[in-house]
C-alpha cells in the first residue's frame, strides 16, 4: 500500500478534484487546502497569521466586569445543502447561538473540519465559502481551524466542528434569576421550519410552498430584547428535540409548570402540513434559528414590541406562561379545549405507520 | 391548514360536546378500534369533553402493538443474516422482540433502514441486486394495498432478490373476537375510518345486528371523533344497532375495489396471533400461495422461532378493554416508552404509550382533573 501521508507535490490544488488522505496530513497538500479554500474563505488578520494558535486581547471588552461565555458544537447534517442554508451557515449560527443564549456578543469562531477522502473539493470550497459569509454577516471571525481527512466509508462527506467565545456585557444575568409563576414564554417566530426543511429534501416532498430552513444569527435579536427588558429571566434556542425539548428542560430546571396554548403556536401552514403527511409532531423538530424567552409577566410587552422590530423577531408571539402547579410538567391546552401532557421527546421521532 | 383546519374548530367542538352531554342519559362503553383515533382522541384532549358517562375504550387498532412476539423475532433473525436490508415503517424499530429490537440490531451492525412505502423497499431491490431486500409489511387492511402492489410490481419485474415478512390483520374478525370475549363491556364500535376507505362499510351490518351493537365508521380529526360518538350515543340511546357512515367524505359502501382486487390476488386468508389477544381464526393475510416466492418466512426459514410473553405483560387486557393503561401494575414502573415490556406501550398509537405521553397517571380523566382548577374546563 503506498503511504499517501508522507507524499508531497508541488502541483497546484487544481489538479485534485477530490480530498486525498494527504489534505489531512500537515504537508504541502495541507498548506494548499488552508491557501485556496479556507483562508479565501474566512480571511482575517488574526486567522492569515496561521500560528498553532491565536492570540485574542479581549482587554476592551471584558472592562467593567464583562465575562467570557464559551462554547462548542458539532455539525454533520446531512444533506449538507438544503432550501434556505446549508451546513456551513449552521456551523456558524448554532455556534453563535449557543453564546447568545447566554446574552454573549460572539467574538471569536474556530473551525474544525473533518472531510472524508474522495469529496468534492469545489463542494467543500463552497462550503467554506457560504461558512465565511455567514460569519460575515454575523460580524464574528473564524480565528483559527483544523483539518483531518478520514478513509472513504469512514466519514459522510463533511463533519464540521465549531467552538466560540463571546462576551457577556457587564451587570447581564440570564438564567440567574428564578423563573416563577406568571412568568411568559415567548418564541421568537415560526417553529419547525429548519426540522421540515431538512426532512421534506430527504423524503423528497414537495409542497406548493417550499419550506425553508431558518438559520439564523439571534444575537443581534437578543441584545435588542436586552436592552429593552434586562429582566429576562431564561433564553433558549429550541435545536435538536424542539421546543418540546426546551420547555421540558427549562421546567425542569426551574421546578415549574409551564402551560403553553396549541392555537397561539405559530407554525407555517406547509410546516404543518408536512408534520401531518410524516406523523411528526412540529413541537419536537428542530430550529435554528428560533428562541424560546422566559421573561416577567409584566414585561411581555415590551419584549415582543422589541423583538417584532428586528428581522429575526418578526413573529415573535406569546405562546404560554409558567405556573406553580404541576411542577416539571408542560401541558398544552388543545385547540378544542382540552389538555395534554408535552412529554420529553424519547430520542429519534420515529414516523407513524399510519 | 386548508381541509383540517375546518376539522378541529373549538366553536364546533364544543357544540358537539354539548349535544353528546344532551342525549346521555346512561353509561356507555364504545370502542375505538384504530389506533389514529386513539392518538387523535389524547392529543387532542376529545375525551376529556365527554360526559362522564362515556367511557372510551382504546381497541385492539395499532397494528405495531399487536403484530406478534414472533413475528418481531422472526423480524429480527432475518435482519441479522449477512447481506440482507432490512426495510419496515419506523414504528416497528423499537418494539421489543425477546431480547432486543431493530434498533439493537441495527447497532450491533445489521443493515436496517426505515421507509414510508414498500414501493421504497422495492426501489432498494433494483438498486442493490447483490443484496436480499425485505420489507416487514404489517399493518390492517388500510396498509395491505401499498404492500400487495409491491409484491405484484416486484413479481412483475421478476425481482428475485425482494421478500415481505407478511402479518396483516383484519378489523372485521377482531370485532367479532371482542363481542365474544368473556367479561365483554363495549356496548358500540367506531369504526376506522381509514380501513374503511379502503374496505367500504358493506362487511359491517352482519356484525352489527348479528351482536346488536352500532357501528358508526368515524374519522381522525377532532370533530369526527365528536360525531361519531354522538352518532353512536343517539343510537345507544334509541336501542338502535345500525351501521352508519360519519366519515362519508372519505368512506363509500363499497370501498377501493381497485385495491381490495389487488390483495385479493396477493393475500389469502389465514389464522393470525394477535400480541396479547391470542389467535382469531382467519384474522389475517398471508402471501397466496402464487406469491410464495415472496414470502421471507419461507425464504429464510424462520417459521420455527417461537416466543413468550412478558409474564407482568397484561396488554391483552388493554386491547380488549378490560383494564385501562394506568390500572396495570407494571405501568410507569417496571413498564415505560423507555422500557417497554408489551408492543401497547412502544407505538406511539398504543394505549399504554398515549396514557403515558399524555399524562394518564391515576384514571381516565386524571389529566383533565389535574390542569383544571383555574381553567375552566368549557
């Protein structure tokens, strides 16, 4: 077997229309991979110095009692481009998400690639491509990365990894204020839409209207429901699992009831259609680009006036409240009136015979 | 959504709630034979709009929790042999054969794949000639015509190397199995609206007067739910058995002859296990013998595997409506949608598994109680 680890050529990029095993290993292949796809993609001046690492002064920002939120994710959707995005912008939403959550203005991305031998590198250049544009638009750099080649058969085209750091603003405290009965729970829009936008490509659905997914950056939206309410109690972004998922989890946490109202859940009518046609259940499927926000009753108002002011918010609408009783239960009141337990989604939503 | 939205107005609901609590005078227990009405009754809350009176018993109608231990077992042996895809609808990954389930293995490195459609699985056929393709085709008569015409497509294509591990059943001889059952409460039926679309409503009215029971063909939304309890409280009251139709926009005497044509060229009657109930005489489909070739069972030789019941197990009581999911000791204890020990807690349709979703802990309308104290129930 020849050992493609230790082979160096000089030929130009151009002359591999596929990842070889010797992008992954560290040589001039390698170099050529950073050179042509991912600096032309992501290129900062932190990033174009390419050390081992680099080195971030954050003094400015963390004056005053500022703090450093951190976080990492994995992404390996597939397929890897679908109506509305693709996964090189959710590598950098879900990342920047994560921080937001937590009220962090993100500053700094990294980005691991693991690519299967054989993929395309013009695919893999677009991803990059559609990566550093949504890192662009979210004003974050890609500060540092990683790439690994893994034998074919041992990867589904392209895993990307991303971690981040933000900057929590002086004086914010999301999450350490009790959540408490009459507290509302807001969503930020429409919910199901990255789930179905994903399943409707893989099951080949069509509708009159396509679903798109709707990755999104939230931090913008979040400053500005900020600034208008420091109250916030609690942020989440209903990912994997939904807001089934969330609601459950957030309480749990707060050892409080929730009860949210079927007809104020807003979903796109094709969401819901789609939901119908494959038996799943738009309160477990999956957003990227949606919150969930526990905030004081009396300043619902003011949150959703501010959220409805910014693109990302648009929709954003009430769609329950906390209560004391039953504790660690959400419970839905059914459109016609009757109530149902949300239960933790199991694992997998398994489609329903018929 | 345009044509269900129209289906689960609270207006309307209410209505029909209303005039089921005008016309109830005494107990009554109806059954809902299809596991989609049992999902759509507990999703949306339609029992807790009933007058106490009516009781709502979950039949035998999930074809995943009542498909037998051995078929899952037969199931799982062949999804295990080198070289075989193994196809089925995702429900059926996580029922729990003897030991294990698909999804342990799939794991443990079987291939297994979830379809919509058996014409998916014969797709699978033509495009891995070298593999073995078997699709697990169960279901009532509303699945069986997708399946029959996916052993005819595969036959005409003289696919060799496609097979169906086949365990239909039949609502029909159920019915007739639950009026004769000992201890016996259901005074009336809805029937499935979806398996009649396909079978029409003509197999009913022998039933109906021969055990003097109604038997009103319903829907899945909550408004036909609503109707065909109402339908049928007016008739128990009336001391009327009749069959009606209350899904007529959907359901029609004679049914889809185009399919019934097609199974009744694939299938053939055959004596059928049902998980918890036991055998019902000619109360499912096999492969007929010209499409023998088809049939995994013969093809892998798995009719030996055998198996037993979970001995804590009382889903059979469940399914012929003699004791509800949270009556049953092991429920929410030795027996959960994690663990589950009888096929009725798995599916998402079965009654054991909506009782627990839904919040059923302590009687049948434990969950209505509960959330009601400052939300007056309407």
């Amino acid at each position: 077997m020849i050992d493609v680890t230790g082979f160096s050529c000089p030929a130009p990029l151009r002359d591999y229309p596929h990842v070889v095993m010797g992008h992954g290993g560290g040589g001039a292949l390698s170099r050529d991979l950073i050179e042509h796809v991912f600096l032309p993609a992501f290129s900062n001046p932190l990033l174009d110095r390419l050390g081992d690492s680099t080195v971030l002064d954050l003094a400015a920002d963390l004056a005053g009692g500022g703090r450093l939120a951190i976080s990492t994710d994995s992404y390996v959707v597939r397929p890897l481009f679908f109506p509305g995005g693709s996964i090189g912008d959710l590598a950098v939403h879900g990342t920047v998400n994560d921080l937001a959550m937590s009220g962090a203005r993100p500053a700094a991305l990294t980005a691991g690639f693991i690519i299967e031998e054989g993929f395309s590198l013009g695919t893999l250049a677009e991803i990059a491509r559609l990566m550093g544009r949504a890192a662009a638009a979210a004003g974050v750099r890609i500060v540092t990365g990683d790439t690994k080649v893994v034998e074919r058969g041992h990867g589904d085209g392209v895993y990307i990894n991303t971690a981040g750091i933000g900057i929590v603003p002086p004086g914010l405290g999301l999450g350490i204020e009790p959540i408490r009965g009459g507290d509302a729970v807001i969503a930020s829009g429409t919910l199901g839409d990255h789930g179905m936008a994903i399943m409707s490509v893989r099951e080949g659905l069509e509708f009159e209207a396509e679903i798109a997914s709707d990755t999104a950056p939230l931090h913008g939206l979040v400053a500005e429901m900020l600034a208008a309410c420091p109250a916030i109690r609690l942020l989440r972004d209903p990912t994997r699992g939904g807001v089934a998922t969330s609601l459950n989890e957030i309480a749990a946490l707060g050892g409080v009831g929730i009860e949210i109202d079927e007809r104020a859940i807003p979903v796109r009518p094709a969401v819901a259609a789609a939901c119908e046609i494959l038996g799943l259940d738009s309160l477990q499927v999956a957003n990227e680009g949606k919150l969930l926000a526990i905030v004081p009753g009396d300043t619902a108002a003011a949150v959703l006036a501010a959220m409805r002011a910014h693109p990302h918010g648009r929709d954003a609408v009430a769609i329950g409240r906390v209560v004391e009783r039953h504790p660690r239960m959400v419970v839905m009141r059914t459109a016609i009136g009757g109530t149902r337990v949300i239960p933790m989604p199991l694992g997998e939503q398994l489609p329903r015979i018929c | 959504m345009k044509h269900l939205a129209e289906y689960r107005d609270a207006d309307t609901a209410h209505r029909l709630a209303a005039e089921i609590r005008r016309v109830t005078t005494r107990p009554w227990a109806i059954m809902e034979v299809c596991g989609g009405q049992t999902h759509s009754i507990i999703r949306n809350g339609v029992d807790q709009l009933l007058p106490p009176e009516v009781e709502l018993i979950h039949g035998p109608g999930c074809p995943v929790c009542v498909t037998p231990l051995e078929t899952i077992d037969r199931a799982l042996a062949i999804a295990a042999r080198p070289g075989v895809i193994f196809c089925s609808f995702g429900d059926m990954l996580r029922v729990p054969g003897s030991r294990n389930n698909l999804f342990a293995v799939k794991a443990a490195g079987a291939d297994v794949r979830v379809v919509y459609s058996p014409l998916d699985a014969v797709k699978l056929a033509h495009a891995h000639p070298d593999r073995e393709v078997v699709f697990l085709a169960i279901g009532f008569e509303t699945t069986a015509p997708a399946n029959a015409l996916a052993v005819k497509l595969a036959k005409q294509q003289g696919l060799r190397n496609f097979s169906m591990l086949v365990s239909h059943v039949l609502v029909p001889p159920a019915i007739e199995a639950i009026m004769r059952s000992p201890g016996n409460r259901v005074n009336a039926f809805l029937a499935a609206g979806h398996v009649c679309s396909v079978m029409g409503t003509w197999q009913y009215p022998p039933l109906a007067e021969r055990f003097r029971v109604p038997i009103v063909v319903t829907g899945f939304e909550p408004l036909d739910l609503l109707e065909g309890i109402r339908r049928t409280v007016v008739q128990l009251e009336r001391g009327r058995h009749e069959v009606e139709n209350a899904y007529a926009r959907v359901v029609t005497q004679r049914g889809n002859e185009a399919a019934q044509a097609v199974f009744g060229e694939v299938f053939a009657p055959v004596d059928r296990a049902w998980r918890g109930i036991g055998v019902i005489p000619a109360s499912g489909w096999r492969l007929a013998n010209a499409y023998r070739d088809f049939d995994a069972e013969i093809r892998f030789d798995v009719g030996g595997v055998t198996a037993a019941e979970s001995s804590l197990c009382r889903s059979g009581e469940v399914l012929r409506g003699t004791l509800k999911p949270n009556q049953c000791p092991a429920f929410g204890k030795e027996c959960t949608p994690r663990t589950p020990l009888g096929a009725t807690m798995v599916s998402s349709e079965g009654a054991c598994a909506a009782y627990y979703h839904f919040g059923r802990f302590s009687g049948p309308t434990a969950g209505a109680a509960a959330f009601s104290q400052d939300s007056p129930r309407p």
